[in-house]
C-alpha cells in the first residue's frame, strides 16, 4: 500500500501530499527532509497520504499506561508511546494532573528519566502540568480531586520543574486564582507556556491573564460548569480573544458538532489546536474501572466520573479527531492536518516538527483517507519507521 524504500545514503516516501493531493517523492538524508519532488500524477503512485507526525500536547495515559502513575517505567512509557505511534503520533506531551506536591514530583522524576534516551527522546520534547493551580469549584474542576487543588506557587512549581530536569513545558492555570496574574508571568518569562482552563475567569481576568503570557486555553468547552450565565462565562471571552488560540477535543462526545462548528469559525483553523485528552483506559476493553479509590465507566465514546457527573477524559487519539473536524467543519485535509501539527508545533517552539520542507525533521505518516476516516499505514520518526500496517 505504502511506498518506502531505502537506498544507500538515504530514504524515499512516496504520496499524495496532504497539503493539495499531488504526488511528491521525499527524500529523507541522516533523518531529516532533504528534498521534494513533484511526481507526475501518470507514474502509478500509490493512493495514499503523507503529511507531517501528529502532535498532541494533551496525553493523560494510553492502553492501559497512566503518565501520573506513581510506578511508571521506561518500559510502560515505550508500550504507550508505541501504541500512539500506530495511531500517528509522533509526538506528544505526557500530561500530568492535580495531585499533592510529593507525588507530582515523583511523576515528573519517572517521566525525566524515562525519556532520557534515544528512543523516546525524540517523540516527547516535554511534559503538561494541568493543575493544581485550577478552580476549585465543581464542575470547573472537572474530575481533578478537590483536596490538592491550590493557588499557584512559584517556589512549589520551581521545585516540580527541577524534578522534571526543566521538562515542564506547557501548564493549564484558572487565571482567577490569587497570585495567577504574577504566576502566568513568571513562566511566561522562563519559557514555559502558560494555557487557561477549568476555570470561571472574567472577561477582564482572561485578557490580564493574555497580557501577562497565556497563549492557549486548555479543551475550552470542557472543564466548564454544566449551567453558566448565558452572558458572562469564561467561554465568551475567550473565543472573543485574538490573543487566545484554543485547543478542543473533537472526538464527538466532548463537543457536540455544533460546538466544534461555531468554536471553529471564530479561531480559524490558524487558531485551532486538536488535542486527544486520552485517558489511561483508552484502549481498554469497556467496562468499569479504579483507580485511586474512585470509579470511572469506559465506554466507546469518553470515559465518565460518576462520582462528579463529569467527563474524565476521552479515549479516541488525535488522529480520531482530525477525521472529525474534518466532517464537523468541512475544513480541507490540509487544515485539518495543520490542526494537529502545524499548530501545536508552532505554539510549543517545536521548529523542526509540523511541516513536510527542506530541513525539517522527517516525521511523517502515511495514511489512507476512506469514507472521510484517517488509516495510518506508517509512521517515521526522525526518518526511521516506527510502525507499519503492511
């Protein structure tokens, strides 16, 4: 189905580009794209896609594999980030939630180590810290438990960073918490990127919050109140903020397809981030589970929290989503790419990802198209196939 054929200095990967449909031959030289070559539509290429590795900055845990799980091994990390790799991703941020101080260092010490070799280095470039500096309100807070919910603290989250060997890139921050102005700012300063979510800012805090350095809100949509004042709620202000780009979970069960639609025609796919959220149960067998001394219900859409009557998390990848937006929105094969590439790779400094040019490095996916659903065929990373179908 795919072609991929290595020569003596270098690989070839043939396609259809996702970025207008023609074929192109790419060459890949010490792991990077060195050339491309439009093919004549005549020559017999194969009828299948190549674009850039998915991007997802929003990874709880994949089948079976919790990132915030207090025994993580390099070897479970490798069973996660190879399952990720069938579905297209490239590269991903493991994202680690509301927990009290000793265990998220520990978290951020087993990922640091985990990540430091060849292997798993090059498809995650840093971490997300989403929490404890959120609402503490119901709803707002989702399924992130209440009693290690604080305000930010600099020192605290210095001290997670250092565990983390400064791999802490992207946080989620209610902005409305005392000291979160200041707070945003520092990280802002030390490079980290600051996203707003599970949160009840004003219209007034959101754009402090925009000027001290946030640049994205987190799954905007969800982590929200189920009633809110149809007036002032932290959905207008934020869709309202040119400041803001927002990342969405667009697997169909945490927005409706209208949602998706109207959150859509404000941003523009320039301002649209897709994200998977995924959970440790995604790709589980269905059913209930626990964890933590709580329960949550797996099923083929999301997984639930009873307890809260939240969602917890959701269990399609990314790639699940570009499908998605694709039928929600009617954006092109292009834009929906460039949602969850291009986007994220330019919103986390990650230059050398999220594009197919000269120079860039070769992740890339191969990948059919039927009845409007992503099949990938094959995944590279850094020019070397870490998965394929055939």
């Amino acid at each position: 189905m795919h072609a991929c054929t290595e020569e003596k200095d270098a690989t070839y990967v043939e396609g259809l580009l996702y970025l207008d449909g023609e074929p192109v031959s790419i060459e890949i030289v010490d792991g990077k794209i060195a050339q491309i070559k439009h093919l004549d539509s005549g020559t017999g290429f194969p009828e299948v896609y190549v674009a850039p590795g998915l991007i997802d900055i929003q990874v709880n845990g994949y089948m079976g594999v919790d990132f915030s799980d207090q025994e993580l091994t390099r070897e479970l990390l490798l069973e996660a980030t190879e399952a990720l790799w069938k579905e297209g991703v490239t590269t991903y941020l493991p994202t680690v939630i509301t927990r009290d101080q000793e265990r998220l260092e520990k978290s951020f010490s087993l990922l640091a180590g985990a990540v430091n070799d060849k292997v798993m280095g090059k498809s995650i470039p840093g971490f997300h810290l989403e929490g404890p500096y959120l609402s503490p309100v119901k709803g707002y807070r989702g399924a992130h438990p209440e009693q290690y919910i604080r305000l930010p603290d600099w020192q605290e989250f210095s001290a997670l960073q250092e565990a983390a060997q400064g791999g802490i890139r992207l946080i989620t921050v209610a902005p409305e918490m005392e000291g979160a102005i200041p707070f945003i700012s520092l990280c802002n300063e030390n490079g980290v990127v600051v996203s707003l979510g599970h949160h009840n800012g004003t219209a007034e805090i959101i754009d402090q919050a925009v000027e001290a350095g946030a640049s994205l809100s987190t799954h905007l949509g969800n982590g929200c109140a189920n009633e809110i004042n149809r007036h002032h709620n932290p959905l207008w202000p934020q869709l309202a903020n040119d400041g803001l780009s927002i990342s969405i979970i667009a697997d169909g069960s945490h927005l409706t397809k209208e949602e998706v639609r109207t959150f859509y025609k404000v941003k523009g796919a320039q301002g649209t981030i897709l994200v998977s959220d995924a959970l440790s149960f995604a790709g589980l067998p269905l059913g209930e589970y626990e964890k933590d001394g709580h329960r949550y219900l797996l099923t083929e859409e999301v997984v639930k929290y009873p307890e809260e009557n939240v969602l917890a998390g959701a269990v399609q990848p990314v790639s699940k989503c570009v499908s998605n937006i694709m039928r929600f929105t009617l954006c092109d094969l292009k834009d929906a790419i460039g949602m969850a590439s291009t986007n994220p790779a330019q919103l986390m400094g990650l230059d050398h990802l999220g594009e197919i040019s000269p120079g860039k490095r070769a992740d890339l996916i191969l990948f059919t198209m039927e009845d409007g659903v992503m099949d990938i065929q094959l995944t590279m990373v850094a020019g070397e196939v870490v998965y394929s179908k055939e």
